[in-house]
C-alpha cells in the first residue's frame, strides 16, 4: 500500500482462526464464509489498496470483546474486496447468533491484542495506522457483505517554510521532538502514548514542505536551522487530532529579540487526510536569552467530523446512505447524504468509544422541503431534529452549502451511559427524506 505518509513498528502475536478468549465453548464457525469489502474514510493513497495485508477479528457480539477469531491475515485487492491470506476463510457460526467485526492495518503479529506503534523512524512512508469496526453486527442468514470502513488514527504535521518576507524557503533542517511510541488498543479502539518515548527525528523535507506522521496529543518542539541560524517552535499547546493533517506556514525572522509569534495561515491539503484549517506563525530567531516559545489560537474547523462517514458519492452504505462532498466558502469538507427522494436514509457509525458525552453536528434538509433527522444510540437514547432547507443541498456532490440569514447551527445531542461498543445512528423521515449532514464531532 502507498500510504501517504510514515511509518509504525513491527509487533507480536498469535494468529487463531478458532480460539475463544472466554471460558464459553467456542461456536461453531463451519458454515457460510463471510465476505467483506474495505474502504478509507479520507483515503490515505492516489492509488487505492492492492494486495496489502490487514489484521481481521470475529467478535461475539453478545460481549464487550470476545474474539472468536482473531488476527486472521486478509489481504485487499484494488476494489476492496478481501481475501483470507492462506486459503481459510472467516465462517460464520452455524446456529445463526450475531456477530461483529474489526480490523487494522498494517497487519502484524499481536500482543493482547495492541498494536504497538512506533515512529522511531521517521523515513519510512509506508506506515499509518488505520482502524475499522463492522459498525453493526451480522450473522449467516443475513447474506450481506461486511463493509469496513478503514480511518485513520494517528495525526499528521505538515509545514510550509517562509522567510520573513513571505518568501518561500529551502535548505532548511526540521527536527521535531516528541513521543514516538503509543500502543493502540483493538479491543476499545485507545491510543495510549508512551510519554517517555520522547525523540528526536529528522521531518521529511520535500522544497520548502516539511511533514511527519506523529502520535495524537500535544507534546515537544521543532528545531529548524536555516542559513546557520537556529528556530524554535514550542508545540505543547497545539493538540495533533487522530485522523487529521493539519498544515501551517511558518516564517522564520531573524531578530535579537527572545520572543517569537506563530501564525498559521492555509488549509491541510494533503490528499488522504481530512483538512483542517491553519494560521500563519513567524517564528524569530534563537537567541542566548531564550528559546522561541510555540504559537497559540490553533483551533479545529467545526466543519470537519472526527467520525468515519460514507466517502463514495454514488454507491449506498447501509440504508440509502452516501458520502459526499459539502463547499463553504470554496472550502471542502466531507459530509453525509440521506435518503433519496423517494425513500428515507439510516446510517449506524462505527463505535464511538466510551466516556463521550455528547455529539455535535451541522445539517441541512433538502432544498425546498422539511425533513426529521433522528439521531439515536445503541444505548437507544433518542433525539428528533426538525431540519431547516438550505439551496445548497440540491443535485449531486460537491454540495455548496449556501451561508443562512442566521448563520450556521450546530446541532447538540447529549449522551448517556455510552459504552465501548455505543454506535450513534442518523435516519431520515418526514416529507422530506433527504439530508445533508456534516462537522459530526463526539466528545
């Protein structure tokens, strides 16, 4: 796979294609092969999968996490199909009880099923970790094809260098130094950073662009030497967001002064990755009186969503349910589209993890109608949004949501005794069936 970015470490652990991690009898899985398909929300390559290896688990869905297999290699032709690695298909159980599923890439050997991350080499480009819950859960009668929708879970730095002049520069060093060592949890989808792991690691330099893959959360500094002068940029006030790339300009002025600003100017571009809006940062110089100390105000763009939505535009996931594209103000963000205009839509998440309280969105029913968006969880917590048309929700993505008289509205739904495996749910009705919705933030 041509990841668009660097790398994590190689691990242990045990392939069982029949083992039970519980003292119950293990359920008979000799019946109906299972078949998946896999896609990448923000996808991390031009070029699409091509007979990369990821990790597979079967869950007893009537547990928090009870693998009935776990670890099985598969491997992901270009349209996303996958193939058991040696042969042996997952089967589903014979006596027709439900089941779940989730995967990772890059496929390695486990231990307690963590995938220990590991950045220590910050050349290497083939190497991102992505995740996938089945969302919901399956079993044999239902004939369906599991699909697996892959998102990212570690951050992405990308910085553009400037004099202070504004004039791009080249021939610089950038040396960041933060953790580089987290493992991630399959069994609650949790990074858990190794705060001792700190290092320090040369960033791909590519003209005037400087860019790593690092673990989520604020930590360290970059050092940047250009024309034999030294800058510093303090970093431990911005927090790096799984799945997000986020991009700033920097200037670097030469001055005798200790102190050093940072803003950020632009949008995270790189393909693969959501966008989130930068700023503009002028860094001085090092002086002996001071270290520059880091830039502040960063902030994510509400409109992006922190979940995994749909990506393909035209082909429906679950119950008349789409991804898309929404513009606001020329900028592009991902959104969700349900419904068509003769049947209401429903899409399920993947699990959104436990200790969230509650979940943000923007959306919009179509033009020229009026539609009931219900957003509910698991946990059947319950709420009924009566949805505003907006021009913009029209035709076919991109969608180019037009600015309402009173602004854009984020919708708040508050929840309750959410839990590891808690999935939210968007489903349409009323005479309009059809919704656009975006910025979909749990916290």
């Amino acid at each position: 796979m041509k990841l668009n970015y660097l790398s994590a470490g190689v691990l242990l652990t045990a392939l069982c294609l029949s083992s039970c991690s519980n003292e119950d009898t293990p359920k008979e899985i000799n019946s109906g092969a299972v078949r998946f398909n896999a896609s990448i929300t923000s996808q991390t390559r031009i070029d699409g999968w091509g007979g990369e290896s990821v990790g597979l688990y079967m869950l007893d869905n009537d547990a928090d996490f009870s693998p009935i297999v776990e670890n099985k290699e598969y491997t992901v032709s270009a349209n996303g199909d996958l193939t058991a690695k040696n042969g042996t298909d997952i089967y589903y159980p014979t006596d027709g009880s439900e089941v779940k599923f989730t995967a990772y890439y890059p496929y390695t050997q486990l231990t307690e099923h963590k995938y220990k991350v590991d950045l220590s080499d910050a050349s290497v480009e083939d190497h991102d970790l992505i995740y996938a819950t089945s969302g919901r859960s399956y079993n044999q009668e239902q004939n369906e094809t599991v699909n697996l929708a892959f998102a990212h879970q570690l951050a992405k730095l990308s910085l553009s260098l400037q004099d202070a002049e504004g004039t791009s520069i080249v021939d610089f060093t950038a040396t960041i130094n933060r953790p580089v060592k987290a493992d991630f949890d399959l069994k609650d989808a949790s990074l858990a950073v190794n705060e001792a792991s700190v290092a320090k690691l040369n960033m791909a330099i590519s003209s005037s662009t400087a860019s790593a893959l690092v673990v989520p959360g604020s930590y360290g500094s970059i050092a940047f030497v250009y024309e034999g002068k030294s800058y510093t940029w303090d970093m431990s006030e911005i927090e790096m967001l799984s799945g997000k790339n986020m991009s700033f300009t920097l200037k670097l002025i030469e001055t005798e002064e200790p102190e050093n600003q940072v803003d950020v100017v632009g949008m995270a571009t790189i393909e693969g990755w959501d966008e989130v809006p930068g700023g503009e940062i002028d860094l001085n110089e090092d002086t002996d009186e001071g270290d520059n100390e880091g830039g502040d105000d960063t902030t994510v763009n509400p409109f992006t969503s922190n979940i995994a939505l749909p990506t393909n535009p035209t082909a429906a996931v679950q119950t008349n349910a789409y991804g898309g594209i929404i513009k606001i103000d020329g900028v592009e963000y991902s959104c969700l589209k349900l419904g068509t205009g003769s049947s209401a839509g429903k899409f399920e998440t993947a699990v959104i993890g436990a200790g969230k309280t509650k979940v943000t969105f923007y959306a919009y029913a179509w033009t020229n109608t009026t539609s009931i968006l219900t957003v509910s969880t698991s946990e059947d917590n319950t709420m009924d949004f009566t949805l505003e048309s907006n021009t913009g929700a029209s035709g076919s993505s991109p969608y180019s949501i037009a600015n309402p008289a009173n602004g854009y509205i984020a919708y708040t739904f508050d929840l309750q005794n959410v839990t590891e495996e808690t999935t939210l749910t968007f489903e349409t009705s009323g005479s309009g069936k059809r919704a656009i919705i975006f910025g979909v933030n749990v916290e």
